[in-house]
C-alpha cells in the first residue's frame, strides 16, 4: 500500500529538494504533489483546470503549506480551504521560515492545525521529518476527506 498523498505547497525548489532527501535519507515513503503557489494550490484542491482528473491529482489527506508564496499566499490558502464545505476538515500544516508571531496567531486564527518553523540545518530537517511522519502518519487520527 502506497502512503497517503500530500499536497506541498511550497515555491522554493531548494526546500523542495532538502525535504525529499531528509525522506530519502530516514527511508520514509513520501507521496506527494507540489505546487508552486496559492492560487496553484487552490486550483489543485478545487480540481479545476490542469488538476480537474482525480485520478490523476486525488484530493491529500494533508496539506503542507509555505505562507510566502507568489500569487496567493499560504494566508489567503489556509482562509479559503477553510470556506470550503468538503475541505473544511483537511488538515493544513504550516511549514515556513516566519517566526514572526502575527504571521503563527493568524495561521491559527484562519484555521492551520499545526504550525512549524522550516530548519535552517538538514541535520535538524531530517529529525524534523521523522517528528513529523511519526505524528502525522502514524499517531494522529485524520478525518474522512470527500473525495
């Protein structure tokens, strides 16, 4: 069986790289899709446009959304998942460079499940993923996703 999908939304292709590897590395399976930006990831979650066949591009059970994106921001991302009845429960997890409070107070205040600040080292970046695979993929509970 195939690990459940991610949707990554995330412009920098060297975190992109940084973070496949880090999986590699700890030989987790990680299935996902990128997106380069929010209005990308809208079009993805909505299953407009490029991203209309489902079998092709199926609905995540997780979404790891960056806030500094081109086009549509990961705020505007996480408000409009957030109005959107079949996706209400999907859960957004933020993973960006900002420490800054108002950006982690409006996250939470918009609807993200959870909020991490991106490791600078790979050393830290590798034992970020494996927090992170054991608790959302092996202990956290998800909901039942529409699809």
């Amino acid at each position: 069986m195939s690990a459940p999908l991610t949707l990554l939304a995330e412009d920098d292709d060297n975190d992109v790289y940084f973070i496949q590897r880090a999986f590699e590395q700890l030989q987790i399976e990680l299935r996902f899709r990128r997106v380069v930006d929010g209005e990308d990831a809208i079009e993805y979650l909505s299953g407009e446009g490029k991203y209309a066949n489902r079998e092709e591009f199926p609905l995540p059970r997780l979404l790891l959304l960056d806030l500094k994106m081109p086009r549509k921001n990961g705020f505007e991302v996480i408000e409009w998942v957030r109005n959107q009845p079949k996706l209400r429960k999907l859960p957004v997890v933020v993973l960006t460079s900002s420490r800054a409070d108002p950006d982690i107070d409006r996250a939470y205040e918009l609807g993200a499940n959870t909020y991490f600040v991106k490791p600078v080292k790979f050393d830290n970046l590798v034992e970020f993923v494996q927090a992170f695979h054991c608790y959302w993929e092996k202990l956290a509970e998800k909901p039942d996703i529409a699809q």
